[in-house]
C-alpha cells in the first residue's frame, strides 16, 4: 500500500494538523517566517504526525491534544533537518534546494533553533509532565546521536552494533517517541505505551536502514536527494560496511578509501561493489526483519482500521522508493 492511501483513512486528521503547525509557525520576525514557511512546504512524508495520529486512533478517538502533539513531532524533526543540513553541508532535500543554500548557514541554524523552542512551548500547553519528560529525553537523545554520526564520519572501521546505535538515536527515537505518545495520550496501558513505543523504534529503524540504501541505489527524483550523499560526506553507513567486509579485497580497500576520504570520485565504482557483495539485499533483509517485529510488537491489539494501517506503514517503511 503506498503512503497516500495509508494517510487517506486520517486525510482531514493530518489537514488539522497542517492548520496547527502553520498556526504555530507564525512570528514576527521576516525570517523566521521565510525560512520556516520554506522547509515545511517543502514536502516531506509526515510519517511522524501520522504516527501519532494512527496510534492514537488504536485507543480510542483522535482528539484536538494528538494535532497538537502530532506538529510538535514535526517541528522537533523539522529543527533537526535544518541542523542536519548545516552540518552535511547539503544542498538539495525532498527535490528542492535546502534552506541553507537559500537563506544561509547561520539563519537556518538559529531558525531551527526558534523551530525547537516553538515545540516546547507547545508541550507546556499539552499539561502533561509524562509528555514533556518524553520529548525532552527524545530530543536530548537525537542531539547525542547526530555528535556520534559526526565521530563516526570517515572512519571505515566504526563497527555494525555503532552504526546501529547511531540511527536508533537520530532516527528511530523520535518515532519511537511519536508512537508511545500517541498511545499515551489516549490513555492506553502501560503494556500497550511500551508496544508501541517499540513498534516505532523498529520502524524508524527499518526506515533508516532503507534510506541507506537507497542513497546508492535510488532515484534522484524520488528520493528528493543527490545519490551517494552518505559516501560524499564520509558516513559509514551499513551497506558500506557489509561491503567492506565481505567483498573482495580490492573492494574492500576502494570502499575504505572511499570512507576515509570522503567525495564521489568513486561513487560508481563504490556502487558496483556494494552490488556484487550482495550488501543491498542484506540490508534489506535487516529492515524487513525490523518491520516484522514492529508488527509482532503490537499484534496484541484489536484489529481495527488504524492498526491495519500501522502493518501497511511498516510494510512502505521497507518497500518504498522514496
């Protein structure tokens, strides 16, 4: 099932969300409204607010709190996006040019920033000390992984359990907090808050390993990036790394050169290589496995048209194209 017909079944839940995101986006200051406007009309999959609106829906109604709740998971991803792109250095996300190419390092740094604090400004209005101290621990966690990403970059010999430990951090954090939130906030068990929490953290790490892959094997186009973005910026990602350790050692050297140095002088050749060592498919293999145990997690829980949607969401998560 794609996306769009996933987001269908809650289509006017995710317009009140939009309307509550712009809403809140708004300032006084020019920039601040410019820069903020550009990154979050500039697409993107809402898989977050969709996830805290999908497990909301598991427990009950869907209700004025989870749009709420739903833009400020956008807004923590979004400041981070903003952040990420000043420290890779990026200059095209979801197709079109980054803010930082647009506006500049330092207004996309400190719009980020107005990003962050908007949120927690928002939690306080949520009165609820569970769902602050959530996104504080979230938010503190995605920094501390972003620090080990930046530690990690051309160094071919960062290990699996590392780079594993790395997106479970950046990525899958906050849709692991998206999840339990949603849950929380509809008064779910502490049994069914913990299912949930676990079935996003395995989502958004199926969802990363994909994007991993797709940085050498996806379309341009659709994946809204410039491929080999990874490789270019010296990250160790894991379908280098199976690569390197089970290619031949000439491809080997290559993929560790190619690490260290940084660049795309040798995305093709790094691309075959990647290919003939099978390391595509295996990571795959690694993302389906984490989106069965998403599954697995909540398969507890009544069946009803949102957990049927929650399934199709950690299918898309390994099976997408962009």
């Amino acid at each position: 099932m794609s996306l769009d017909l996933i987001q269908a079944s809650i289509a006017e839940d995710m317009r009140l969300v939009d309307e509550e995101i712009r809403r809140h986006l708004h300032s006084e200051v020019a920039l601040v409204n410019q820069v903020s406007e550009y990154i979050i009309n500039s697409g993107g999959k809402r898989l977050r607010p969709t996830l805290v609106l999908l497990a909301a829906g598991c427990f009950g109604r869907i209700e004025a709190h989870h749009y709420t709740l739903a833009a400020i998971i956008e807004f923590i991803h979004t400041a981070t996006l903003l952040h990420d792109d000043v420290v890779d250095g990026s200059s095209m996300r979801r197709g079109r040019d980054t803010a930082n190419s647009l506006f500049g390092n330092a207004a996309s740094v400190l719009v980020g920033d107005f990003i962050y604090s908007r949120a927690f400004q928002m939690m306080v209005g949520i009165r609820n000390m569970r769902v602050m101290e959530i996104l504080a621990d979230a938010t503190n966690l995605i920094a501390e992984g972003e620090v080990l990403q930046l530690l990690n970059c051309h160094d071919a010999d960062v290990t699996d359990e590392a780079y594993l430990k790395v997106i479970r951090y950046k990525t899958a954090k906050l849709f692991e907090a998206a999840a339990r939130l949603g849950a929380l906030l509809s008064n779910a068990s502490v049994r069914d808050e913990h299912a949930m929490a676990e079935y996003g953290m395995r989502l958004g790490t199926a969802f990363q390993l994909i994007d991993d892959v797709l940085d050498f094997c996806g379309d341009a186009d659709s994946i809204g990036k410039n491929l080999g973005d990874d490789l270019a910026e010296g990250k160790p990602t894991l379908p280098l790394l199976y690569a390197m350790h089970n290619g031949t050692p000439q491809q080997s050297q290559l993929i560790r050169n190619a690490i260290e140095r940084g660049g795309l002088e040798s995305l093709q050749e790094v691309i075959a290589a990647v290919n003939e060592a099978g390391a595509l498919d295996h990571v795959r293999k690694l993302a389906q496995h984490e989106s069965e145990a998403a599954c697995r997690a909540i398969s507890h829980l009544p069946v009803s048209n949102y957990h049927m949607a929650l399934v199709e969401l950690a299918s898309f998560a390994v099976h997408r194209a962009y």
